[in-house]
C-alpha cells in the first residue's frame, strides 16, 4: 500500500485541500500555497502595479486565508473565497495610500518589465496594449474584467469577491470590455497596418 503522500495532495482539488487544511493538515496548506501563489501575485501585480507591494499583498492574502480557514464554511469555493481576501487587501491598501490607479502609469512601468512568468500570451504589441488599456480601467472594472476573463469566475463568484449585485459585476464587464474593443480597435482584424492608433495606445496615449 503506498503511503499517502505530496503526490497523493497534488491530485485533489482546491476544496479538498482547503478541507483538509482547516482541520489542520499543514501539508495540505503548503500545495494550496504552491499552487495559489502564482494566481495571486499575478492578480496583485494587475491591480497594484508595484511588483514588491504585490508580492507582500500576496503573501498577506496567504497568511490571512490560514488564519481564517478555521471559520470557513465553503459556502463558496475556496478559490472564490481567496480573491475576496485579496480584493479586501488592495482595498485596504489603497485606502492606506489614497492613490487610486486610474491613469495606467504603473501599468506601463509593468510592460517595460516584460512578461510575466505566468503569462501565456506571447509579449507582443497587443499584449502590451492591453496591459497599459487595462490599467485606464477604474479599479473596481479592472478587477471585474480580470477575474472573469483571466481567472475564469462567474458572474455569481465575482460579485461575492467584490461585495456587489451581479447586475453591478455585469455593467462594470459591459463597460471594460466597450472601452478595451476601442482601444485596441487597431489590432481587429482588418485594421490598416500603419494606423496611427497602434503606437499611441501602445504608448498610454489616448486618441
């Protein structure tokens, strides 16, 4: 009989782990951390734009996910219970700051820095675009578009990680996704190849 082991972890989902981490299994906890911490650095980098701020938002979202698994109910899942934890983080340390991210510069710093690990687009123009784009978006719109089109929640889990009706998460999604199509309007299919518009959003620049 082989012995249970980090292979035998490896293999159950996130609510099993989290299961199994609440009633104390610290191993448990370690795969969730090795297989969260990638998704979280990568949503923290997107919404704070500093890199060593949203490693340490990242590693506060774990540490507090740990402290409070004891308490949860899984009346979510756990992968939608963690975002809010990290929603609640960039809240807090924007209230912290009272300097909201709507003008994209951070983003842009990001784009110069290339990808990310995580990344599976390839580090192109429109790649680049998109993140500058994305960091025009307001904050709560961003988050929104990134958890439904990046992360893969619905439109019932995003509204409990940002503490709002789905009829809100539906108008903030109809309204990133209006404003990226403009914007990126010259990468659509059959844009002409010297529009002018490709530098300038690639830039930050609007229109």
């Amino acid at each position: 009989m082989d012995h249970p082991g980090t292979l035998d972890l490896e293999e159950l989902s996130d609510d099993e782990l989290a299961g199994a981490a609440a009633a104390g299994d610290t191993e448990a906890f370690d795969v969730l951390v090795r297989r969260m911490s990638p998704v979280l650095l990568r949503y923290m980098r997107r919404m704070v734009g500093e890199p060593q701020i949203a490693e340490d938002l990242a590693q506060e979202t774990l540490l507090d996910t740990w402290k409070g698994l004891p308490d949860f109910a899984f009346r979510s899942s756990f992968r939608t219970w963690m975002f809010a934890v990290a929603h609640r983080k960039t809240v807090d340390h924007y209230r912290r700051r009272r300097d909201l991210p709507t003008d994209g510069e951070r983003f842009a710093e990001l784009v110069a820095q290339g990808p990310l690990p995580a990344d599976k687009a390839e580090h192109s123009a429109l790649v680049d675009a998109l993140r500058v784009e994305l960091g025009h978006l307001p904050r709560m719109s961003r988050a929104a578009w990134w958890l439904k089109e990046v992360e893969g929640l619905t439109i019932i889990e995003i509204s409990e990680v940002l503490r709002i009706s789905t009829g809100s998460v539906r108008g903030h999604l109809q309204r990133s996704r209006k404003f990226l199509v403009s914007r990126l309007a010259p990468w659509q299919p059959g844009a002409r190849a010297d529009d002018g518009g490709r530098s300038a959003v690639a830039k930050g620049g609007r229109s």
